[in-house]
C-alpha cells in the first residue's frame, strides 16, 4: 500500500544546514573547489541552518504519536557526490529524513509535485518566486513557500537589504520595545508556527486595496465586505494540514503543535478575518491584532520554530531573533516592483544548494 502522509515538507540543504561557508567556496572559486571542498569535509557534519528546528519538530511529531503523519524531503542541486556530506549530516543530527532528490543542478521545483509537497523552503529567491507565481504552472497549486532568511551575522554575501519603501504604513517602527530573551514558558517539545494575515495565510485582496486608497480605503473596503471571506493566501492550505495534524495528535499530543496569526490588523477591521476563518473551518491556538506595532516582541515571546511574512520590513526586524521565512507573494513582491532580495548573491541557473 503507497504511503500517505498528512504533510509533505520539501526542503533544500542550504535552507536546513549552514552551508554559508561551502557556498561561499561555490561563489568565489567555482564549481569544482566546491566540489573538492565538500569531497575534503564529507565526515564534518553541517551545522544547524535556519529550517533545522522545523523539520526536526515536525520529524518529532512522527516518533511522540508513532504514526507516520509528515514527511520532510530533501531536494537540492548537487550532484549525488557532492552531496553525501549532506546525508551524513542528516544521519549525524538524527533526522529521520528518509527520501532525497540530487539533481545535479536542475532545478529542483520541477519535483515538487512528484513528492506531492505541501511547503516548500528554499534559501533561493528565484525557487520561492517560481513556485508563488500567480501565473505560475497549476504543478504548484496548494503548494506554500517561502525564503529562508539567514540570521542577521550571516556573511555580506547573504545579508538581505531592506527596501526603502516600507511595506505598508500600517507598521509602525518601535525601536523602545524592550526585546529580551525569556526563560519559556512553553511546553517542552511544542513546535509553534506564527503566519502573517494578508498576503500570508490569505490574498493580498486587501492589501491592494491599502496601497491604492490608504488606510481609510482599506478600512471602508473590510467593513463593506466585513460578511465576505477573504480569498486564500498561498499559506491557506499549509495551514489546513497543520490543522489535521493537531486532529491527528489526539488529546494526549495536542499541544505538541501550536498556530499563531501575529497581524498589523487592529480590532476595527477583524470581522471579516474571523468570518473567513470560520467559513474555512481553520482553528488558529492564538492570534494577535498588534494594530501597527511591531511585531518583534511578540514573536520573542511565541519563540517559533519559524515565521512567515510576506514583508521584507517584518522579517528585517525579526530575523536577529526567530527562525524567519519570506513569502514572496502578491502584487507588493512582483519581481519588477520589488528590489532584489539577496543582491550580492549571484542567481546562475545552476546553483548548488
């Protein structure tokens, strides 16, 4: 009998180890010292990249219920030699990671639906792009991405540069809130997963709506429409599988995993976000209206194991201190309006992840 999963993760290597140094190498002297450099460090595991605490809570779901509810594939452009230094640091850190693409600088995203993926997180921009694409192929229908945003000590040649617009003025910088770290108050072993609203968990609908009209527009917009669910973002269907996974967990397990909605939406415009997620029939653990206040503080508070957003401001902020990844989706983030993400990264055709 095939097997079936609740959740299908698709994850590349640079996303789910730090291969800062190793790609490096790549950029500077090429293909065939990256090469050598790997084949030379093939016993030295990688260390944990920025997708490690996911797909290792997730992967310790599977073991605290003994069913085989998710499953995490490793996809990535190196050739199948290059990459045994990958697989033994899969077996080093005890990552129950059973299934793996090598495809020797293909594109990996021409795999996704074969593994009939449900997210996908990848540390190249062009991947994300592609797969988020409103006029992409219908193969990444019901597939969410995102860009894995490395730490903010990352090397230059990964650092992200904030756009000088910012993403809408519903944000508003607070440079005095207090950001520390906490002892936490959570579970021990609960992996916690924080979405954005607009442009995350739902369509950008409403977000247009703003960067045409402004605040008072976006405002008489949702509470004309205050009965009409919004329209599924490209994080909708992720969010359902959770949902089923929770159902999964049984009363015993189920605070294993928790969901958080942390939105710059404030209390005036959350009638039709509540309808919406009751038409969906969607559960959300927590959800947080901070009414334009940054988000910062209250993610150091949930600890996450990751954060979407499709703003590069929210995740500028966020990334010194959680596990980020970047949605590039909608009309804010289409390639000829938004600024190139990682502008001292070369993007060939053939880059090894």
């Amino acid at each position: 009998m095939p097997l079936s999963f609740k959740l299908v993760v698709c994850i590349t290597s640079t996303a789910l180890f730090d291969c800062s140094a190793s790609h490096e190498i790549w950029l500077n002297e090429g293909l065939e010292a990256y090469q050598a450099y790997q084949c030379a460090n093939i016993k030295v595991p990688l260390e944990p990249g920025v997708g490690f605490p996911l797909v290792r809570s997730l992967l310790d779901l599977n073991k605290a219920t003994g069913k085989q509810l998710i499953d995490v594939v490793l996809v990535s452009r190196n050739d199948g030699e290059s990459g045994e230094r990958v697989r033994n640091s899969i077996t080093h850190h005890n990552l129950c990671i059973m299934r793996m693409s090598f495809t020797g600088g293909t594109d990996v995203t021409r795999y996704l639906s074969a593994w009939k993926c449900d997210l996908f997180l990848s540390t190249e921009e062009n991947q994300v792009r592609k797969v988020l694409s409103t006029t992409g192929s219908d193969a990444f229908k019901g597939i969410a991405a995102g860009l894995v945003c490395p730490p903010i000590n990352e090397t230059a040649s990964t650092k992200f540069n904030l756009p000088e617009t910012s993403d809408n003025n519903k944000t508003t910088l607070d440079n005095n809130v207090p950001v520390s770290p906490q002892s936490s108050p959570w579970p021990e072993g609960q992996l916690r997963i924080v979405f954005d609203g607009d442009g995350v968990l739902f369509s950008d609908e409403a977000e247009i709506v703003y960067q045409r009209g402004g605040l008072d527009a976006f405002r008489e917009n949702e509470q004309n429409k205050k009965d009409i669910p919004l329209p599924k973002g490209p994080m909708h269907m992720f969010a359902m599988k959770l949902q089923e996974i929770q159902e999964e967990l049984g009363k015993d397990n189920r605070a294993m995993l928790r969901t958080f909605l942390v939105t710059a939406r404030d209390h005036v415009v959350t009638k039709r976000l509540f309808r919406t997620l009751t038409e969906w029939k969607l559960k959300i653990d927590e959800k947080h209206f901070v009414g334009g206040l940054d988000k910062t503080p209250f993610l150091c508070a949930i600890d996450p194991a990751i954060f979407f957003d499709d703003s590069i401001e929210h995740i500028e902020r966020a990334r010194p201190y959680v596990p980020t990844a970047y949605v590039i989706y909608g009309a804010k983030n289409n390639a000829a309006a938004a600024p190139q993400i990682l502008p001292n990264v070369a993007q060939p055709t053939e880059e090894v992840d």
